[in-house]
C-alpha cells in the first residue's frame, strides 16, 4: 500500500510517499481504505524525532486521525460492515491507503461530510469535547477562554462552546484567523503579540473582573503566567498543547490564590479503554451536532498525499486556519 513515510528524523525533506506492507485487522479491529488523513502537530514532532509513537506503532508513517470505508472485520468484529463510511483517531500509521483500528474507535460519518471533512473532525473533535466538558467542566452562561484561534483543535472548541451557551474568548496572534473564527461562534477577538504576549488584563475586562473558569491552552510556557492571571477563581486551565515552550516559570502563588487547577491531557498516550470513552462520548454528545450542521470541522486545504512535504511546511508556518486534509 502507499503510506507518507519518514526517511529519518528531521526537517520536512525527509518525507516522501512509498510502499509499505498491507496491515491487517486482528480481534476486534478493522480494516480501513483510508480515503483522507488530516494533518497534526504531533506529526511535525514524530518527524523530528520529538514525540515517539506508542509501543508496536511505526514511526516512520504518522498519521493520527483518518476517513474512509471498511474493507474488512477482524475476528469478532461485528459493529461495522464492509462499505461503511468511518472516521477514527488511531495512535499513528493514519497516512497511508489502509489503517487498522478498534472497532470501538470508529466512528460513522454523517451523512453530510466528505470523506475529507471527516478526517478532520476526530482528533480535533475528541480533544476538544474532552477538555471542554470531561476535563474542564463546562457549563452554559460560563466565559470560556480559548487560545490559538485558528487551530484545528480550536476552531472545533470554539464550536462546541457556542452550542453549549458559553460566551467564547479566543486568542491569536494574527487578526485574520480571529476574523475567520467570528463565524465560529467566537464572542470576544484578542489579538495577542508575538514577543510580548498580554491578554489577562482584557479577559478580566471583558468578564468584569472575574477572569475565565475554564481556559484551553495550546501555547504553553509562553502563556502560563498570563493564563493563571485570566483565571477565575476556582478555575481551570486545560492544557492541550506546548507550541509556544514546554517550560514555565510563574508564581504559584497565583494558583494558590484563586484556588485554581491545571489539567494536563494528551490523546495518543492514554490507554485503548480511555480513548475508547473519550470517542464514544465524542459520538454521544456532538455526532448529534454534526450531522444538524450545528458544528463542522474546518479544512484549510486538501492536498494529494505526494504533497505532505508542502502540509508540513505550511503547518510549520503556522499558515493554515483549521486542518489540512491529505487524500489517499
């Protein structure tokens, strides 16, 4: 099958298309004609060497989240047939013609997503609900804070909290992708400087003084002081990504302060019943949203997959607003 592969570890020059073994399904996984394959960060940092796959994963093929029809059932594998439309997170080898997956990852795809809308919906769309509602305890009426506007995790998260009746503060650092989230349902637009990134003391404003309760970060280190700062008391910062440094030096005292929480979370690493939950509750409460069209995923651009080199280079430049989607 032809797979996105790794010549090493290194810049975007070190990928290439090429043929691999065919996978097949073992008891209770599935078989997948992977149709299209969106894009992750995790990716860019598999590449480089930054962020190994799990145990019996290849790291030469990335790939977390894919679109396309089940070809074949593994022993007691009974939830889908061949044909089905589906749509998973997988812990990598994503990229290429074929994935093998737990049947109890798959999802099915609304009828109104392209196979190419779909891969961009389940990675974005799990951690996002996720660190919403299961780790951040979103409720209706609350001011969220959600950074880095134009990702695709965020562009899913701002979404999900416009339906659930938040008041949606997002963050970026270019005021086109904060144009491009009104749409979304994006309430409150901060634009945020690159060398010296300042936001708290507009978040206080805009939430009369109280700060946020609940902040989703995919920043890190260079927010952390500022996003302790915006936090309502009692609140919690989620934190999703580390793009902006993985290291933070701040006051404590802050934390202790507003009596707040930081969560951490990732994904890939968790074990195969955790992600299962995250997915089935993913399928439980916004499945429903997407197929009313309530929420969509967001696709910047579809590229042929003998084009993931140029998908690296504009996600490295940070171009992109929402997924860029490879087809197979």
């Amino acid at each position: 099958m032809k797979a996105v592969l790794f010549q090493g570890r290194g810049g975007p020059e070190v990928i290439r298309t090429g043929e691999v073994p065919d996978p097949a399904p073992g008891r209770g996984e599935v078989l997948v004609r992977v149709r299209a394959a969106a894009l992750n960060r995790a990716d860019l940092l598999q590449r480089r060497g930054q962020y190994a796959p799990p145990a019996g994963t290849r790291e030469d093929v990335p790939g977390l989240e894919l679109a396309g029809e089940v070809l074949r059932t593994g022993e007691g594998a009974a939830a889908f047939r061949p044909g089905d439309r589906v749509m998973a997170i997988c812990a990598g080898e994503g990229q290429a013609e074929l994935a093998v997956v737990h049947e109890r990852m798959l999802l099915p795809i609304p009828e109104r997503l392209s196979f190419e809308e779909a891969a961009a919906l389940p990675e974005a769309g799990i951690t996002a609900h996720d660190a919403l509602f299961t780790l951040g305890g979103l409720r209706p009426g609350w001011p969220v804070l959600v950074h880095a506007a134009g990702s695709g995790v965020a562009t899913v998260a701002i979404q999900l909290a416009k339906a659930a009746g938040a008041t949606v503060l997002g963050t970026s650092r270019t005021q086109d992708k904060l144009e491009k989230a009104r749409p979304l349902g994006l309430d409150h637009a901060l634009l945020v400087a690159r060398d010296a990134p300042r936001f708290a003391d507009e978040v206080r404003r805009l939430t009369g003084g109280r700060g946020c309760p609940l902040v989703l970060d995919f920043v890190g280190a260079a927010y952390a002081r500022e996003n302790l700062a915006a936090l309502a008391p009692r609140g919690v910062l989620v934190v999703v990504g580390t793009m902006g440094g993985a290291e933070a030096a701040t006051d404590l005292r802050v934390l202790m302060q507003r009596r707040a929480s930081v969560v951490g979370t990732t994904l890939r690493m968790r074990p195969l019943d955790e992600k299962i939950a995250a997915t089935q509750a993913f399928a439980r409460d916004v499945l429903p949203l997407v197929a009313a069209g309530r929420v969509r995923p967001v696709v910047d651009e579809v590229l042929p997959a003998e084009r993931a080199r140029e998908a690296h280079e504009r996600m490295e430049r940070n171009e992109s607003f929402g997924k860029l989607v490879l087809r197979f």
